[in-house]
C-alpha cells in the first residue's frame, strides 16, 4: 500500500518555511506523496488556506521524489483549458511526478465570496472534465457547452506525459462521468468512518473498481486538537494494524490526514510505519 500526507490547509496559520519543512520530512521519511487541499475559503470560524495550484508549483519545484497533487482541485475555480495547462506544467516542473484529483466542489460560502456559480455543479463538471482529460490527452479539443467551451484547443508545449486523473467523489452521477476515464478515486475519512469496515462498504455502495483506490485516514497524535474529531482517529500505536485493514478492505493508497499536521508528528508517523516495515 501506498502511504501519503496531506500537508495543512486551515488547522492553523502555515508560513511556506513551515510548509516546506514538512513536505520535504514526508519526502525524507519515506512516505510516497504528499496532498494540497483546493479551497478558497471558510466560515465559522473564517479561514482560508493558500491558493493550491501556486503551492503544487512551489512543491514541484522544492522535491524531488514524492508524488504531488491536489486533494482534489475544484473544476469550478478556474476555466478547464487553463487548470490543463496548469497541470501539464506543474508536471513538467515536477519531473513527472502529478496526479490530477478532480471533483466538482461542495463549499458553498467560498463560492458566493468568490462570485464563482454554484448551481448545476455536476453538470459543469461533465463539461470541464471533458475539456480537461481531452487536453491532457493531447487532443486537439472543441466543445461548446452550455457553462464552458472550447474551440480547437491544445496544449503547447505538449505534456511529457499522460498525467494520471483521480476522481474526488462518491456520487453515482459524478462516478459514472469521470470513472471510465481516471486512473484513480479518493473518499474523505468521514464518508467511510474512518474503518475498514466502512471503506469495505462505500465500496460495495459505489461499485469502484479498476482504479486505484485511495481512502483519507485520520490520525491524532498526542490528543490532537487542531481537528474536530468527526469520526474516531487512528492512534499512533494502531496505523501500521488500521493500514493492513484498510488493504484487506481493497485500499490501494491511503491518505494520512495528521491530527496536529507538524514536521514533527509526520518524522514519528514514518518511524512507526518504518519500524513496522511500512504496509502491504
């Protein structure tokens, strides 16, 4: 199994040097990627994080061998063409090393602050993907849709590669656009409870397969308290055993959302994993 980290996004204010040294202690501790929430902003309490696709920039840029990518980008923040291009050069940037999580946005208070539509989210999405996955592909794409459009596009200089596409939902109908054309799928801990159990029956519920399928796990160091505990957190002690659950359950990577997110508690959670000869 694959293991990653999501680094912060609003637990607390984090300055690039703090964001860098954390990235780069998942990168020296072993872990196999590392994850940047796409948001805006917050209400209740207000907060908001950094923008994501200036930070994918700047971690491609500053590592050298984890896999990157946004957990997951909203197709609603910017026109399709433009987050294809974005993508293809952050990928350039990275050596190679992007997976493009895609999903159509759910937080309704950023995009009335941000004057970005809300309605009809799914069926944006469907015309944003298709422009973007055609374009990664290298296509020459046209589309006039009804929220987007696209006349003859192409990305220039073409991409190194076929980026990887990771679908960010549990909706059939968000499920049966993107899964026929992604290389991967991630749910939040919340939608599968944060057990094996869970995640076994989101499967069953949702039917994905031939995939990679990634599952976000909560884990709490030292009591935590950046988090609200939506669920029961994953203890230290307990990852390696909750991690082989979770592959036993069909979990081919898992996610690591770290309760609080430090250098410091990322270096413990790779010894522990480490001591446990990692998982899977």
């Amino acid at each position: 199994m694959r293991v990653g980290i999501q680094l912060p996004e609003v637990e607390r204010d984090v300055r690039w040097p703090e964001y860098l040294g954390i990235a780069r202690a998942a990168e020296e501790s072993g872990f196999d990627s590392i994850w940047v929430g796409d948001h805006l902003l917050y209400r209740g309490p207000e907060r908001g994080p950094w923008e994501a696709w200036t930070l994918l920039a700047a971690l491609a840029a500053a590592t050298e061998r984890v896999t990157i990518g946004p957990l997951v980008a909203c197709t609603a923040f910017h026109p399709p063409g433009l987050i294809a291009k974005m993508a293809a050069t952050i990928d350039e940037v990275s050596g190679g090393r992007l997976v493009l999580g895609l999903g159509a946005g759910w937080n309704v208070d950023e995009f009335g602050a941000f004057g970005l539509p809300y309605d009809r989210r799914v069926s944006r999405f469907e015309e944003a993907f298709a422009i973007v996955r055609g374009l990664l592909a290298s296509e020459r794409v046209t589309l006039a849709g009804e929220h987007f459009r696209a006349d003859d596009a192409v990305l220039l200089p073409p991409p190194a590669r076929r980026i990887p596409l990771m679908i960010g939902s549990n909706g059939p109908r968000m499920l049966s656009i993107a899964l026929p054309h992604v290389d991967a799928w991630n749910t939040w801990y919340v939608d599968y409870g944060n057990t094996a159990e869970g995640f076994a029956a989101l499967l069953e519920r949702t039917g994905v397969r031939g995939v990679v399928r990634s599952a976000c796990v909560l884990v709490r160091i030292d009591g935590g308290g950046e988090r609200a505990a939506d669920v029961a957190p994953v203890e230290p002690a307990r990852l390696p055993a909750a991690l082989s659950e979770l592959a036993d359950a069909g979990a081919d990577e898992a996610i690591l959302v770290v309760d609080p997110i430090t250098e410091r508690s990322v270096r413990e959670l790779g010894d522990i994993l480490d001591k446990s000869d990692r998982v899977g």
